[in-house]
C-alpha cells in the first residue's frame, strides 16, 4: 500500500520502516530539514536496536523516502499516519496543537479523500477534534466534497526494542468506526498478523483510553511494588522472595513487579499526568493513579536518601560513582531517569559524580554540559576511583557480573547502594561491603575491608 508518515520522531520512524520492511511504499515527512538529510544518508536519528539495517535496506529497495515537502507525502499515501509530538501542557494535559496543525496541513493539500492513523499519544477526543478540524477545514477550502477518516491507532513500542516490538505486535489497535477504514487497515497490518489475528477493533475513544490504560496498570505495578518494598525493608523481608512468590500465580504475572528506582522515561511519567488531567477535567479525578504517581515522585529520591542515611555529617566534597545514567537498559533516553535526580540531588550537596553509561555518555554531557561535579569516566571501572561509593541506577547487563572483593577494595565508604536488586545480598556482605538494595534485608559485613 501507498502510505505517508508525518513526524519522524521515535514512533513515527520506527512505524515507517518496519511498514516498508513487509513492503508497503512509504514517504516520511519531518520539518526538520537537518533529520531527513541525515536520514536519506540511511544515518538513524535515534538509537535502537535493529533500526540502522532496516533503514539501509529499505531506502536501498526504494520503498522508503524521506522528504520535507508535506505535498509529496499527501499526494502518496492513501493513509497517512501522524506521528508527531504531543509535549505535555504546564497543567500536564497533552499539547494537540502539532497534531492539529498537521491535520490542516494535510487537508490542504488532498485532492483525493484519505484516511488520518493517529499514532501519537493522545487524549481521549482527539480523534474526534481532528475529524471536526478537518471538516471545518474542507468545507473553508471549498473541498467538502472530500472525506478524511480518523482512526486512532496508538503504539506499544517499548525503547530499546521498538523494531521488534513493532514487528511482532502484541496487538494491534485499531479505533474507528468506519468500515472502509477498518478494511484499510486490515490490508495495511496482515503482513504482521501472519500467525494470528491480532487486530482489535474499537471505536476511537476506546481506543485512545487502551492506551493510556495500559501505561497506567503498568505503573500501577510498580509504584506498588516499590511501596511493598519501602514496606518489606522495615519489616526486615526480602522483596525479591515476595516478587518471586506473587509473580508464581499466572493471575499476576512476573512483568513489571521488579521494585527499582521509579519509572521513568518518555512515555510513563507523561501518560499519566495526561490521563489524571483528563479524569480531573472530566469530573472523575483518579485517587488511585494520582497515588501511583505520587509514589513514583517519592522512590526517586529513594537512591538518595539511602546515600544520606550513611553520611550524616552530609555528602559534600564525597565522591560517588553512579553506574547507569539512562532510564532502562538498551536506550540513551535519559528522559525522567532516575539517575537525574540522584545526581542532581548529590550535585545541590556539593558532592562529585564519577558516571559511566554503555550509550547514554553523550546524552548525559548534552544535558548537563561540562562542570567540575561530573566526571564521565570511560568504563565502569573507572568511575570507582578515589570514590566513597557506587550507587546502581540502571541494570545494564555489564554491571551484572562484578568481583566483590575488588570492588570493596575500591570503595573508601564499602557502600554499595543498588537502584536494581542487581547482587546477592551474602556475596558482598562476605566481601565486607554494605549493600543496600530496595526492599532487601540488611546483612551486616563479615569480612574486614582489605
Ligand atoms: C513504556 C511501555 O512499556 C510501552 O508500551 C509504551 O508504549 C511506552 O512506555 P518504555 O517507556 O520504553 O515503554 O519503558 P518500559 O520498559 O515500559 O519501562 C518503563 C519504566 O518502568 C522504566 O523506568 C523501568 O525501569 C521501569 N520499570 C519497569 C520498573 O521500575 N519495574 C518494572 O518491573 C518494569
């Protein structure tokens, strides 16, 4: 099929090339003229796994382009995706007015009727204000005679596997009522519902709320997993026994009920605000997310507060290595990253900060710049020199494996302070190290540090 893609930011591009790869014909537009030059060079603008080959491949077999005139990508595709940002408001409602704009763009432009897949996040109702925007807007040109069909088509790309995830759905959502659109779609997704049909169809509201809702639950999860954890530590239980003995019963499941840090990223924090300013504005404010939420702000600073508990005459001029800088492994999103706010914390203290991260290095210096309190050190080891302690933010696989012994050698403090849950606890108490997880059991140290 003849498709467009509007916005070739994360899910725009990743939807656009995974389409092209089953081999639809797809033109992305962006108004960022520096990203679709870069981008016809097939030079990825973000970072994720798979991405770079798929994007060579495709432009190679010419199914994919890159332009920046809007005219090009009305007149190809038949649907035309939007794929643009929706930033969040002061008041933390969705900001809908590049979706809007993007709306009027295209109807502008057609002169054939087409079909809008609304692929950004959004509100619910959004579907239904692109659809009167494009009505006002058709009739204004003197085009009514034209028909745009919405269809609210929300994503589930996780970062760091988006290409897969967007390869092998889980499922595909589809809202709109109108049956032509329906049949568009079903030919547009076969190429991914080979084994079985994985197609969902809803109306748009429904549709738009499936995604907040899950965003939701998955949040749910872990603010009450962290708040068991807080909990199991005063109780002196051990949270990662609790994990495995609840994930055990099929009903709840082993995904996303590791206690850690608080979530963060692009996507959780954003989606939420957005859905509690949509119940508050509908009359039904969400106790219980509000919750979620709030508990999330608060295990933050939970890395820090630990740090403090064990520098009571405070932590300036103390050094402190941080391994992982990015919000989850395989990304360098440090977008709401735990580690931020840690750093953050411990810079406002007058401490210093010896970081390393396998890929977000460079997202951390575009961040923060060059300053005396940040030491980007070129491996892990390296950032325990001279330091008082380690604190975990992320569980990259490369902090997985680490010799104990060593380590405590290294630490002038023998505090290791870990956001993850990534050790056993006895193996460094036995190196002498004191080891504080979220939600586990103090072990005093045995061994005296050599
Ligand atoms: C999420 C959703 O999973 C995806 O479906 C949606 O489209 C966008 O938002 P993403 O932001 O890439 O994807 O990250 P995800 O892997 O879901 O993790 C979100 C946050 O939750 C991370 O900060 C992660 O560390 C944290 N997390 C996850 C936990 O603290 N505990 C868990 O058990 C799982």
């Amino acid at each position: 099929m003849d498709v467009s893609v509007f916005g070739t930011g994360y899910v725009g591009l990743v939807q656009a090339v995974t389409m092209a790869d089953v081999g639809h014909r797809v033109v992305c537009v962006d108004i960022d003229a520096n990203k679709i030059k870069q981008l016809q060079r097939a030079v990825p603008t973000i970072h994720e796994p798979g991405l770079s080959t798929l994007l060579e491949d495709n432009l190679k077999a010419a199914r994919l382009s890159f332009t920046t005139q809007a005219s090009d990508a009305v007149a190809h595709g038949s649907l035309i995706f939007i794929a643009v940002g929706t930033p969040p408001d002061e008041d933390g409602s969705a900001d809908l007015h590049h979706v809007l704009d993007v709306t009027r763009t295209i109807v502008g432009l057609m002169n054939e009727d087409r079909t809008l897949v609304i692929k950004s996040t959004v509100p619910v109702g959004t579907a239904r204000q692109v659809e009167q925007t494009a009505r006002e807007e058709l009739s204004r040109l003197g085009k009514a005679h034209l028909c745009v069909r919405v269809v609210s088509n929300p994503e589930f790309l996780k970062e760091g596997s988006a290409v897969s995830d967007c390869m092998r759905p889980d499922r595909i959502i589809v809202g709109t009522e109108d049956e032509l659109a329906r049949s568009q779609l079903a030919e547009l997704y076969a190429p991914f519902c080979r084994n079985h049909d994985k197609l969902m169809l809803m109306d748009n509201r429904s549709a738009e709320l499936t995604k907040y809702a899950a965003n939701a639950m998955l949040a749910t999860r872990i603010s009450f997993m962290n708040e068991l954890a807080n909990l199991a530590e005063i109780l002196e239980a051990d949270i990662e026994a609790v994990r495995k003995g609840i994930g055990s019963d099929p009903r709840i499941g082993y995904h996303f009920i590791y206690p850690g840090c608080g979530f963060g990223g692009s996507c959780f924090p954003k989606d939420i605000r957005a859905l509690l300013h949509t119940a508050e504005h509908n009359g039904l404010p969400l106790r219980l997310l509000q919750t979620v939420s709030d508990i999330n702000d608060a295990q933050r600073h939970v890395l820090f507060r630990k740090l403090q508990q064990h520098f009571p005459d405070g932590l300036a001029g103390k050094s402190i290595a941080v391994w992982g800088l990015a919000f989850k492994p395989n990304t360098d999103d440090m977008r709401e990253a735990p580690s931020r706010y840690l750093m953050e914390a411990l810079w406002r203290e007058g401490a210093t900060v010896r970081a390393y991260d396998p890929e977000a290095m460079s997202e951390c210096r575009r961040l923060y710049g060059y300053r005396e309190d940040l030491v980007l050190c070129p491996t892990r080891d390296d950032t325990l020199l001279d330091a008082d302690a380690l604190v975990i933010c992320t569980e990259w696989k490369t902090f997985r494996v680490v010799d104990f012994d060593w380590l405590a050698s290294k630490l002038r403090a023998g505090l290791v302070i870990d956001g993850r849950n990534l050790y056993n606890p006895q193996q460094l108490a036995n190196a002498g190290l004191l080891y504080q997880g979220i939600g586990l059991p103090q072990i005093a140290p045995q061994a005296s540090q050599s």
